[in-house]
C-alpha cells in the first residue's frame, strides 16, 4: 500500500499512529544531528524527520535524496516542538522508519514554489512541474469546483448537458475557423466549431427546450494574453424565452456560483446599461463599475474658444481624477506617453489642476480663462485637489481612449481590488457594425441574433439603427458571457443574411440546414455562452486565464510543451491528397 493518508490531513488527532504517505520531496534540510524533509502531494505538506535514533542504514538513503524524488514513508506522527502555524499539518511530523524511493528525479528546470524563478515559457514547456506548484494547482482545483457549481444549478434548473460535434462546418461567425482535412472525402474539410452556436439552436428546434455542454470552441485568431486559440465555453440555449428570462436564468448561475465558491453575495437583479451608455460614460462595452470617474462631455464647453486642437475635432471629453491635482510634470508626462502608446493611439493629453486652495494649473491656460476651465470643473462634478485629464479626436476613438487612461487611473488609485465583483448585463447593442473597409455590414453578436421588435421596419432605411435583443455580463471590466435571443423565422433570417451580403443562394449554401429546420416548427429561442477559463479567472482577481487551462497555447499559438503544430510526413499528406506550396 503507497499510503495511508495524505500529505494534507495530519494533524494533532493523529499523534503516535502508524502512518505511510506518499509524494514528492519538496526539500531537504540538513541540520546535523537532524534531516527534515518536506513531503507534498496535490492535498498539501507533511515534514518527516529523521534524527539521531535513525537508524544509519536510514539515514544514508534519506541523505541521497533529491527536490522532487518520489518516496514512500512510513512512521509514527510525532508532535512537532516547532509548530508551523501556516499549514495544517503544522503541529505534526513523521518520525521516519522505512523509506523507500519509488523514482528520482533530476534537478527541475525552476523551483517548485509558490514564487518561482521560472519564465513563462519554460515553466509551459515543463508545464507538469509548473502544475506541482501550489498557484497552478489551486487555479485548477477553483475551475473544477465552478465547473460542479455550474452543473449543480443548470441541472437543478432543468439543463440537459448535451455533447455537439467537433468536426463541424466552416461557417462565418466572426473569427477564423480551424480547419481538419477529411481523409475520405478528398479536397473538402471539417471545421472546429468557434461555438456550438448553431447545433444548440438546432436542439430547440429538437425541442430539448434547455441544453447547456461545458465545451471546448476554437478560433484562430491573433493571440492576446488572455486569449487562447481553444477555450471553454458555459454554453446554453433555452425555448419560449424573452431576453429578461434568459438574464434572470444566468444571472441566478452567476449568483449561484460566486456564493458557493467565494460566498459572495450579488443583489438582484445585477446592474443593466445600454450599450450606449457604456460607450459614452466608460469608453467601452465591458466597463468595470467597481469605480466611478466617468466620461464627461465637454465638446460644447470647449470648442470654438480658439485651441485650434479642439476647434476641429469631433469630440471633446475627460475625467475627474481624484485627489490627483499634486500630480508631477512627470507623472503627467508618463500619462501623456500612456495615452499614447499605439494600443490606445491618443494623440496627447491635456490637463487641469484643481488646486486645493481654488487656484487652477492647466496646459491649455493660454486658451481657456480660469473661470473657462471652472465651468469644466463644474461640468465634470470635480472637486478642488481633482485633477482633470482631457482628450480630443474622433468621438468612438476618444472615448476608448479615455476608457482605457480612467482604467489606468483607477489601477493606480487602488480602485480595482481583486476581491470585490460589480457585475453589469450590458444591453441594447446595436444589430450591425459597418466595416469601413470592406464597406460591409457584420453582425455585432452573430448572424442569428434578432432585432428588437419594434426597429425591424429599419433594414431597409437605416441598418445601423437597429438595436439588437442581445446582452452580454460583464464583471470587473471583463466580458464573463454573452447571449441574444434569436431569429426563429426563416424569412426575418433571409433579411439579416441579406443585409450581412448574403446572396439567398450563399444564405442556403452556408446555412441552409438551419433555414430548413426552420421550416419545422421552430419555437422561440435564446441563449447565451461564458467563458468558462475567464470566469475562473475573474473569481480569483487574476487577469490571465492561462492558469486556468492545464496545458495553454502561447502567444504564438504553439503548444512548447509538446511541439505543436507540426509538419506531419509525405504519407499523412499524401493520404490526404494535400500538396504543400512553397
Ligand atoms: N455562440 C455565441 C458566442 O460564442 C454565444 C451565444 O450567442 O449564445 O459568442
């Protein structure tokens, strides 16, 4: 037998039992008279000893021991004299009396610690070891304990899990598609879903009436550091919904979770803004509302007084900074080279300093009179000892602009603590986007998204116009979920594939499974799909969701662990009928 108990569960209540644990060496230390090792497992540590009445035979195996070996122990647990407050174990150790070296280990790449001297990429090609270390194997113990969450209240609510395929058809839905070559039909592929989008649609059509599947979607897309070429979605779909059903479905799964996982309590029903307002007040369409200072408008106040940057630009706008008017020429130079890093692309900066005893610094002074930029003040709701920071463009471009810098400034105020949640269903986005290059509409969600009701006499006068029935949750500025409710008519989705500059021919071609099953009774349906790594990650504070994956791709999309992708030999692709160009 390899143990008896863990590397996690001795304590006081077990002193003077016979015990045999099994792990790996997390370290040796060697005082003399006395050996300590520590022992981990994935359940936690246990110090052995080995002292003067060790035997010597003992003693010499326990002195070859290495970081990372792998051994058997048996002993007694003794009370420790120097208790260990930190860990569970702390008030024990094992007196050593038989050890046996199941396998040795050469020295690891980095340390196995909590803080370790490994960089990314070493520590995702020994991602194994990576895995040992406490951080790591606790981000995937929290997203196995919310993926049960999850389950545990779909399926109390009714939710079938479902499985959809993974070799599907390419399809646009937004990304590019991953592609796998069909050995037996030559010439034509398989695609690996972006999401079940389509398949969950279809099973209402089935009349599975509530399915969700904690499944694995593929894009190919440019890699960000919190992206990742395959990741996890929460995905669902419901019959005879309305968009307030399916908010206050998912809004009980969110509320649900944080309370099971992190007993934090979300009010109902969670914030909702428009699409618009998100835009205009916080520059984006996920904003973090665990802080205020939002976007104010000075366009009308500050345009035509003669500061040519102004007078010719479409939108005017700013923050209030708190407490911020003793910032530096410096500090103020840093926000500058902030803004205008090619990520956010402003072109410059200006600034007002509410003094405290009323006295305004400013780097517009020579355009704007002091009461000028106190009516800003004013307009802005700031306070003396507030500094204002201001920017100019295009009115969408300013407006992320300042997103991102009011972002920057919250970060830097302590406004954005990890362990409060301000949850936000966004709503009300528009139907369509105009691409400028293509000269193309796209669908902001995805093709099967409805219009509101009452806008869809616009797509044949103002497209753009058109609001869509969809809704994303956004937690502490990130998007956890999105969802709409969906077309379910053939003719209102020939209309969007129409306006998306679908011929009816292409529409058929593409999606011509959907459309007929449409032809079948289709009920009312909507659904929505989270990011399954992004909500481990927003529950735990951290920004990347690599952690949250057992074996991520880096920003290359390569797997450096296994060497992948890779070229595959003459036969695999002759087999295929696949000539490679030059
Ligand atoms: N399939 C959509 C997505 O992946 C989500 C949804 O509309 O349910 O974004």
């Amino acid at each position: 037998m390899y143990r008896t108990h863990t590397c996690g569960e001795l304590c006081a209540t077990h002193i003077g039992q016979t015990v045999t644990l099994s792990g790996w060496v997390q370290r040796v230390r060697n005082l003399g008279g006395m050996i300590f090792i520590d022992l981990r497992d994935r359940y936690g540590v246990t110090q052995l000893v080995a002292n003067e009445n060790t035997s010597n035979d003992l003693t010499e195996v326990v002195e070859t021991l290495g970081r990372e070996y792998v051994i058997k122990v048996e002993g007694e647990v003794l009370e420790r004299t120097n208790k260990n407050k930190k860990i569970p174990t702390g008030e024990v150790e094992i007196d050593i009396k038989c050890l046996t070296i199941l396998n040795t280990s050469e020295v690891p790449p980095f340390t196995i610690e909590d803080e370790t001297d490994g960089g990314e990429e070493l520590r995702m090609k020994y991602r194994y070891l990576d895995i040992r270390r406490k951080p790591v194997k606790n981000a995937l113990m929290h997203r196995h304990k919310v993926g049960q969450a999850v389950r545990r209240y779909l399926d109390a609510q009714d939710f079938i899990e479902i499985e959809t395929p993974s070799l599907i058809k390419s399809t646009p839905e937004g990304a590019r598609d991953f592609v796998v070559p069909s050995r037996m039909n030559p010439g034509e592929f398989y695609a690996l879903p972006q999401s079940p989008q389509t398949f969950k649609q279809l099973l209402m059509v089935a009349g599975m009436d509530k399915y969700f599947q904690i499944v694995k979607c593929f894009r190919d897309e440019d890699l960000r550091a919190d992206r990742q070429p395959e990741f996890t979605q929460i995905d669902c779909e419901m019959a005879f919904v309305e968009q307030d059903d399916v908010i206050s479905t998912f809004e009980g799964m969110v509320a649900s979770v944080f309370k099971d996982i992190l007993n934090v309590d979300f009010a109902a029903p969670f914030q909702r803004m428009s699409y618009n307002d998100a835009m205009s007040l916080y520059g984006s369409d996920k904003p973090d509302l665990r802080f205020g200072m939002e976007i104010r408008d000075l366009t009308d106040l500050a345009k035509g007084k003669g500061f040519v940057v102004f007078d010719k630009t479409e939108f005017i706008g700013g923050i209030s900074v708190p407490s911020c008017a003793n910032y530096s020429r410096k500090q103020l130079d840093g926000l500058t080279k902030f803004v205008q890093r090619p990520q956010i692309g402003a072109k410059g900066l200006v600034y007002v300093k509410l003094g405290e005893n009323g006295d305004i610094k400013s780097s517009v002074d020579k355009f704007f009179t002091p009461d000028d930029l106190k009516q800003w003040a004013s307009h802005m709701g700031a306070e003396d000892g507030d500094l204002l920071l201001i920017m100019a463009g295009d009115r969408i471009q300013t407006l992320e602009a300042l997103g991102q810098l009011r972002l920057e400034m919250g970060e830097r105020l302590g406004l954005r603590p990890a362990d409060s949640f301000a949850p936000l269903w966004v709503v009300d986005f528009p139907l369509l986007e105009w691409d400028e290059e293509t000269n193309r509409f796209y669908a902001k969600h995805h093709p099967f998204t409805s219009p509101v009701q009452s806008d869809i006499h616009l797509f044949e006068s103002d497209p753009a116009a058109i609001r869509a029935n969809a809704y994303d949750l956004v937690i502490n500025g990130a998007e956890i979920g999105g969802g709409s409710i969906r077309i379910f008519d053939r003719e209102l989705q020939y209309k969007m594939f129409k306006v998306l500059g679908f011929t009816e021919a292409q529409a058929e071609d593409q999606f011509g499974f959907l459309l007929n099953a449409f032809k079948y009774g289709a009920p009312p349906h909507g659904g929505i799909a989270f990011g399954f790594d992004r909500l481990c990650s927003v529950m735990d504070g951290v920004e990347s969701i690599r952690d949250y994956i057992a074996f991520p791709k880096n920003n290359a999309g390569r797997d450096v662990m296994i060497n992948s992708p890779s070229s595959i030999s003459v036969e695999q692709l002759a087999e295929l009928k696949i000539k490679l160009v030059e």
